[in-house]
C-alpha cells in the first residue's frame, strides 16, 4: 500500500429508504362483489449498515465514493401482502473505525471487530395497510398508512489504527528502518526527517510462529500535541496500540530530555496514554562499545525497561521480540 492510497479521515453522506405506502385494496372474486380491506403494509426502506472488514488497512475506498443511498420498501398490495424491504446498503470500513455525527462530533459507533454490523440509519417502517384499520361500523376503509421517511446526515468517518505496538519518536529515531527489519512491511526509508508521512503496518514474527502487528507513526516534534508538524493526523492512532515503543537513537544529544518531550507530547494530547505499558529502545546501538553502553545505562530516564538495539546490524532484535511479547500478555 502506497502512502498516497492510506486514508484515515472521510466524510460521507447518507440517508435510508422510505417505507413503502400501504395497500388500500378491497377483495374483489367471482361471486364475492363487496369483500372487505385486504391491503398488505408497505415494506421498509433500506438500511444504511457499516461492517467491519479485518482485511482493509485505509479508508481509500471510500475516497471517490462519498454518498450512500438506500432504496425505498415496496408498496404493499392486495391479500394482505407486505412490499419488499429496501435494499440495505453496507459500507465496509477496517477494524478501529469510528464514526461521528458531523454536525455535533458526537461519537455514534466504534467498529474494533470482523463482520460486526452496525445500523447508522435505519430505513423507514412501511405503512399500515386498510386490513388494520377495519372496525364494526367501519367496514371498509379506503385509506392506509404512507411509508415514514428514511433518515440522513453527514458523518465523519476516522481511522485509529489498531496494533499490538506502537512506535513512538522523533523524526530519523529509525522507526521505519526497524519495521521494515522485524516485518515484511516496506516503508520508506530515508535520511529525512518526515520520511513517514503515513503509518505503516508490519506483522512481527515471533517464535513458534506467534505474532503481532506493529505500527509506524510519523514522528512526534514538540508542539505536536497543539497540531504542530503533522499533529493529530497521526497522535490519534496511537491511543489504540497495546504497548508503546519509544525509539531514541544512540547518538542523541540528551536521551533523557528526548524521552520526556515524547511522553509530555503524548500527555498533552491524550493523559490516558500514559496509562499504556511502554519500552525504551535505544537504536542504532551498533555505534555504542560496551563501555559507551554502560555509561548510557546509568543516565536512561528512570522506570521504563530499556533494550539496545541496532536495526541494520540485527543487535538485539529478538530481546526486543521478547520484552515485547512478555509486555502484551502480562
């Protein structure tokens, strides 16, 4: 998937079928001239119905497509036979979609699970036939229900990525280098700062076969909390990963400062991130002698387990594996 195909924020119309209009049929057979209401009810108007889909990373599909209509239910008719419903209309989006009402930014619904269904607006009921409105002194009734309307709105449709771990650094900290390493992802690469200007997703194999999903998020500069630098187009992926992997480079004026203006970002943004488990990996350790290690050691930010890693040289890759794996089934 290219960068220019991942999208995580739509806006999408939509509104739902009208019911049908009831049946106002009299019975009418040979040798019968005056049979009483036999309308049938007008059936509903169609669904507008979101389904989850494990298999889509992006919102891109939904890019040149932006208003979803559902059909009107059929009218019903004589023998007291209901119209058919309208055509639902289902809109798949990936796992960790949300969906707000446009207009007030309410929350509507969360999709985190496969093929879960949601309605987000329900067609109309069809209308009451004249069977129903029969009585003892009005015998034949000549009228019936009209179908109630369907309903419509804007939505606005948000992708939060959902992953095992998350990446979390400055700009060039080689989060992209380490996931194109430990998964089969392919992000770009380069020695920029803002190579990554979309998240990428890589699927980390473990032992026995087990494994996890990893996200590389663009990186965090200070005041990316208040929307600085790429802002809340990539902070908000971030609040659904399981662990964090903070990944400062070895050559780091000052790892303890960098640490904290990540965590003060994270904080600013979301205080319940900082509820979530983290890991410290110091990259591009294949710079470092074990005396240059040591001396790091003693400085590193205080309450956060650390592992030194080089991704190009593959230096403690599968320690990171570990811990990893050990952090997301305590």
């Amino acid at each position: 998937m290219t960068e220019g195909n991942f999208v995580d924020y739509i806006k999408i119309y939509a509104s739902s079928g009208k019911g049908g209009q009831g049946s106002t049929h009299l019975h009418r057979e040979k040798f019968i001239e005056k049979g009483g209401p036999d309308g049938g009810d007008g059936g509903r108007g169609g669904h507008i119905i979101l389904r989850g889909d494990k298999n889509l990373w992006t919102l891109f599909h939904l890019k040149f497509k932006r208003h979803f209509r559902a059909t009107q239910g059929g009218a019903g008719s004589k023998s007291r036979s209901t119209g058919a419903d309208g055509e639902d209309v289902y809109i798949d989006v990936p796992l960790g979609t949300i969906i707000r009402d446009a207009d007030t930014d309410e929350i509507i619904v969360e999709i985190t699970e496969d093929k879960k269904e949601v309605i987000l607006l329900e067609g109309g009921k069809g209308g009451l036939g004249n069977w129903h409105f029969r009585t003892a002194t009005h015998q034949t009734p000549r009228f019936a229900q009209p179908g109630i309307d369907g309903q419509e709105g804007w939505f606005r449709i948000e992708l939060k990525i959902l992953a095992d771990v998350g990446l979390v650094g400055f700009p060039n900290a080689g989060k992209s280098t380490l996931l194109s390493v430990v998964t089969a992802a392919k992000p770009k690469i380069a020695d920029y700062a803002f190579t990554t200007l979309k998240p990428n997703l890589g699927i980390v194999e473990y032992r026995n076969h087990q494994t996890f999903v990893m996200a590389d998020i663009p990186g965090i500069i200070e005041g990316a909390a208040e929307g600085k630098g790429l802002g809340h187009y990539f902070l908000r992926h971030i609040e659904r990963n399981a662990v964090l992997l903070f990944l400062i480079p070895a050559d780091s004026n000052d790892i303890n400062t960098e640490y904290d203006i990540l965590l003060n970002e994270l904080k600013k943004y979301n205080p319940e991130l900082l509820d979530k488990h983290r890991l410290l990996a110091i990259s591009k350790s294949d710079l470092l002698d074990e005396e240059l290690k040591t001396e790091i050691r003693e400085t590193l930010p205080k309450g956060i387990e650390t592992v030194f890693i080089s991704s190009v040289a593959e230096i403690g890759l599968m320690e990171l594996k570990d811990k990893l794996w050990k952090i997301l089934h305590l």
